[in-house]
C-alpha cells in the first residue's frame, strides 16, 4: 500500500496530466503555454502542407496519370515548386524542434488515456511526431545525400507524407478549439468543469495558461529571466530564417553568396548521378553509339551522333531542376524531339518513352506526355552553354524540357518510343 | 479529478478524415514492401521519436537547467536564443558535417567546407543576439 502510493507520487512528479491543458509538475519552463504550442502548431501546419503540396507535383511527375497530364509550360514551375518544397522543409526543422519541446509534457501524461477519444487522439499525436521527425530527417538527409537506410526514400517519404499531413488532419477537432482563441486572442472557452474559472477582464483576449491551470507557477506572460512568448518565437523565426538564407541560394540565383550550408553549387553546374556511378562511361564514348526512334511510327529511324548533329539545331534556355531543391538554368543546344518524331511519320499530339544506356536504374527510361513532347523547346541535346556535353551531363545526348524535374530529363538517351 | 469536455462532431469528423488519410499512407507503404521495406521503416519511425524523447529532449532539457543556473538576469534572453540557432543550425548541417555524401563520389555534391562554414554562421549568430540584446538594454535605460 505504502508501496503503491510512493510510486503513484512518482508518476504524478514526472507526468503530466491528460485531463488539463499542458498541466506539468516537473517541466516549469515559463514558456511551455498554449499560445506559444497553437503559433507553433500552425507554422508547421502551414510548411507542412506546403511541403505535401509541392510534393504532391513533384509525385505526378514522376509517377504520371494519364488522365492529368502535367503541362509543359509555365517552363519553371518544377523549379519553383521543388525550389520551395526543400526550403519549406528546411525551415520547418527549427520549428518542428520547437514545437516538440513545447509539447512534450504532453507525451508523457499519465495516465495515457481514460477513454477511446483519448487513445484516437494520441494514436495521432504518435503518427504526427513519429512521420514529422522522419519527414524532415529524410528530407534534409537526403539532399546531403545521406542513405543510412535500404528502402527507397522517394517511396517511404512519398506514403510517409500521407500518414503526417493525416496526423495533422487527426487533431484539428480536438486541437482547434483551443488553438482558436490562443492564435487570434478570441475571448477564452467557458472553463472546464473542475478548473478555476478564468478572470474576466484581467488582460483583455490574453487567457494566461496559470488562469486555465494554477498547478503552473509560471507562464509565458509573467516576469522571468530568459525568453518570453514573442522572443522565443522570433528565435524560432530567425532559426528558419537563417537556414533559408543559408540554403535557398542553391535555387535562387540572388541568394548564391549567401548558401553555405547548402548541399549543392549551382555555379558547379551539379549533377545528381555521374557517369560513372551510373556505369555508362564506355558506352557512352562508343563509335558504335546510334539513337534509335521507334514505336508507333510509320518510319523507325536510327541516327549516329555526327547524323544527329547535321540536323537543324535550336537553342532554348531552361532550368534544370533536381528533387533535392538544387536548380540552375543554362543554354542547351540540341535538335527538337518534335522534329524527330516528325521525320518518323507518329501520328500528331504522340507521347513517348525516352530511354538512357543506364541499366540498372529507376530513371532509365521517362514519360514524356503530348504537351511537352510537342512543345518547341523539349531538345534532345548535345551541348550544354555552347559546350559538348560532359559525361556526368549525358554526352552524347539527352534529354532537357521545359517544366521537367531533373529525374526526368533522362541522360545519355539511346532510345525513343513513341506509345 | 477533474471532468473532461464531451467530444464533438468536428472532433471525430477530423479524426474520421485524418485517419482515412493514415490509413492510405500505411496501405500504401505495406502494399509497395519491396520499395518501402515496411519493417526497416517502423523502425525508424519510431527510432526517430526515440531519439527525440530519450536523447535529444532530456539533453535540452539538462542544458536548460545548467543555463538557468549559470545565467542570469537579461543575458539569459539572448543566450538562449543564440543556442536555440545554433543547436538547429548544428542538426540541419550535421549529415554535411559528416561527409556521408562524398561516398556517392559525385564531384559536385558537397562542395563547400561545411565546417569552416558553420562556424561562421553561428559566430554571426552570437555577435547579432550579443548586438541585439545590447540595443534592447540602452533602449530599456534611456526608457527609464
């Protein structure tokens, strides 16, 4: 008995109560309150959605419907879509740690649930914090270009997406009502039964987290050392700020001074996959290099690299634009896919396949739909800013459209099929 | 013990809805197995809040009380702030720290020192927070 109620102390010393709004014992941080959680809650609400969003096109993309084919222009939409994706994601770490320090009193209430709407709502808080944490870690994980796992991470971030912004659906019905008044300064809900009511006209729209909780000595509004309310969330702001600033100049070219901390040069002119890792060194270099172009033609054709350079060149400038939020636009020099398909006699509005001498690779081969197929500056190119191809761009030819994520802009193209 | 609010409609509606769309995610992930590895996976879902609780948390948590005892009075504010930046700074950059990248052999990632590059970002940090907290502090006494 003695037993029972020494550890019923502990557990009430280092839990939190499930019942009261961040009631905490042991965790008297003056700034864990519910103003600061709701603006935080709602920063990352937004940049997570904005991340899925994003994600979402860049998805279509790469896993096309035929139903909704993805237009070809605007030219740099990927660029801007990808470019955000990343730096939203980037600048949701800072609030993301945040927002998990605020909270996780929470996580550790006691006990964890008295009914099934407790346990629906803590499944989702487990979903949120385990899919936010493993969003944000594989993100910028990847961009470094660090694979410390064996799953493919387009599709364990890609269904893992879906399991977050669900877990940010989840709680909005429990979430909302607190965070309403707390985000906007409405006047405070009636009070919980059992809870001391809150005093009217103390400090107009503010409902101090001590009014709603008085096992908390402090809050965000009182006198104390270190950050208040606002200073922490300017803290969080300048965090993300900075690792924007520091970052986003590897997509936004008046920024590039700024990126130091991020993971590619524009000015490198950067590659994802190089020749070599790609194990095309030999083939690619091959006399016996031919392209061929087939499918649902009337005439299958087949081209040396010389008869493909005798044939009428256009220039057009475009972005490339990787997953990993890297992006730069160049000149690129080449002969129009239109043309060729043309000369082989497919029918008019055709899409293709585009295939690389690359074997053993997910991006060996793109879809390539009508509009950008048609469109006058999707090129089969041989030359990059008035150069040949290097190796590691696809010499002796690839692939570059406008508004195509870099994955899709196949290099070292061998093949096109008209289907 | 205190009595709880009743669960309303927008309370199951936006669970019935998020669920729906967890549920997806997992279906998903276990349906393409052989891309997503779903066992792997798991682990570092949960890995990850593991590392977060049991490491991460407990280590602000500690470094909070060394700073609520070691600081005092209007420093504390900024010095605060100057850690919270840096810590995030530190995570974000710490993959690129490492140079996981450069076994892919790719000649154009990773191109900069990252650590000669950090050091400067977090020194900039330190000098903007010690700068703001002292305009904040001559405004505060030309105030009074």
């Amino acid at each position: 008995m003695v037993r029972s109620s020494r550890l019923t102390t502990v557990i009430g010393t280092y839990t939190t109560d499930p019942d009261l709004p961040l009631r905490q014992h042991a965790y008297q941080s003056p700034l864990r309150d519910e103003r600061l959680a709701a603006w935080l809650g709602a920063s990352l609400g937004v940049l997570f959605t904005t991340c899925f969003v994003t994600g979402l096109f860049s998805h279509l993309h790469q896993h096309p419907l035929s139903w909704l084919p993805v237009p070809a222009r605007p030219a740099g939409l990927f660029r801007f879509t990808q470019g955000l994706h990343v730096a939203s994601g980037i600048a949701s770490l800072p609030v993301l740690v945040a927002k998990l320090w605020v909270v996780w009193p929470r996580f550790v209430s006691f006990p964890p649930g008295r009914r099934v709407a407790d346990a629906v709502e803590r499944l989702g808080i487990l979903a949120l914090v385990t899919g936010g944490i493993f969003m944000v870690f594989s993100g910028v994980a990847n961009i470094a270009q660090w694979y410390p796992w064996r799953f493919s991470f387009t599709a364990a971030h890609y269904w893992t997406a879906w399991i977050t912004i669900g877990a940010l659906v989840a709680p909005v019905g429990a979430k909302g009502p607190i965070a309403r008044p707390a985000l906007f300064g409405a006047a405070p809900a009636a009070p919980v039964r059992g809870t001391p009511p809150v005093p009217r006209g103390r400090r107009k729209n503010r409902p101090a987290l001590a009014d709603a909780d008085p096992a908390l000595s402090t809050s965000a509004e009182g006198r104390h050392d270190g950050l208040d309310r606002r200073g922490f969330l300017l803290t969080v702001a300048a965090a993300s700020g900075l690792l924007t600033l520091t970052t986003v100049g590897q997509t936004l070219p008046g920024f590039r001074r700024l990126a130091l901390l991020a993971p590619r040069d524009p000015a490198d002119r950067p590659v994802n996959r190089s020749a070599r890792n790609a194990g095309v060194i030999d083939a690619a270099a091959s006399p016996g290099y031919r392209l061929r172009v087939e499918g649902r033609v009337a005439t299958p054709l087949t081209f040396t690299l010389d008869q493909l350079q005798s044939l009428p060149a256009h220039t057009a400038e475009l972005p490339i634009a990787c997953v990993e939020g890297w992006s730069y636009s160049a000149r690129w020099t080449g002969v129009r896919l239109r043309d060729l398909l043309q000369m082989a006699g497919a029918p008019p509005g055709s899409a293709v396949h585009v295939e690389s001498l690359e074997e053993h690779s997910p991006y060996r081969l793109s879809f390539v739909n009508h509009f950008q197929a048609g469109d006058a500056d999707t090129l089969l190119a041989t030359h990059l800013d008035g150069a040949v191809l290097s190796a590691d761009h696809g010499y002796p030819l690839r692939l570059i459209g406008p508004g195509r994520p870099g994955v899709n802009q196949t290099k070292w193209v061998t093949r096109v099929v008209v289907v | 013990m205190s009595a709880v609010p009743r669960r309303g409609p927008l309370f199951w509606g936006s669970a019935a809805a998020g669920w729906a769309l967890i549920g997806w995610g997992l279906r998903g992930a276990l349906h393409h197995r052989i891309d997503t590895r779903p066992g792997q996976l798991a682990r570092f879902l949960l890995g990850g809040a593991l590392a977060h609780d049991l490491l991460l948390a407990p280590l602000v948590l500690l470094a909070g009380v060394a700073l609520s005892r070691a600081v005092r009075g209007r420093w504390r504010a900024p010095v605060q702030a100057a850690l919270f930046i840096s810590g995030t700074l530190a995570l974000f950059t710490y993959p690129e720290l490492r140079g996981y990248g450069h076994g892919l052999r790719n000649p154009t990632s990773l191109p900069h020192d990252y650590a000669a590059n950090l050091g400067l970002v977090v020194a900039a940090v330190v000098l903007g927070t010690a700068v703001t907290a002292l305009v904040r502090g001559l405004l505060s006494a030309s105030r009074r």
